[in-house]
C-alpha cells in the first residue's frame, strides 16, 4: 500500500517541476525551485505549491 503514496508524490513532483520549467523566472530561480522539489519531494512540493512560481497557460 505504502507504493501507491510513493507513486502519487513521484506524479506530483513531475507536475510540480513541469510547471516550474513553463514560468516566467529566471533559470536560476527555476533550478532552486526544481532542486528543493527533488531533493526534499514532499515537503519540497508543499513548499512550492504554497510559495513557488506557477506556469502561465492561456
């Protein structure tokens, strides 16, 4: 059971660094964002969605 949480971290955390990679910042400032996303996934991915920059569709 313990795989199927690990499976939607790993599915959040690609969604989170794909919309970091579509923003507006800087490479610098994606790179930092993308590094606290991978090295610390859950904690990393509650981070961003509260503080983090969001791509710009539409």
């Amino acid at each position: 059971m313990s795989y199927i949480f690990g499976i939607i971290i790993f599915v959040l955390d690609v969604w989170a660094i794909a919309s970091i990679i579509n923003t507006n910042e800087t490479m610098t400032t994606k790179l930092v964002w993308i590094a606290l996303v991978a090295i610390l996934p859950v904690l990393g991915f509650i981070i961003w969605w509260f503080a983090g920059p969001k791509a710009n569709y539409g």
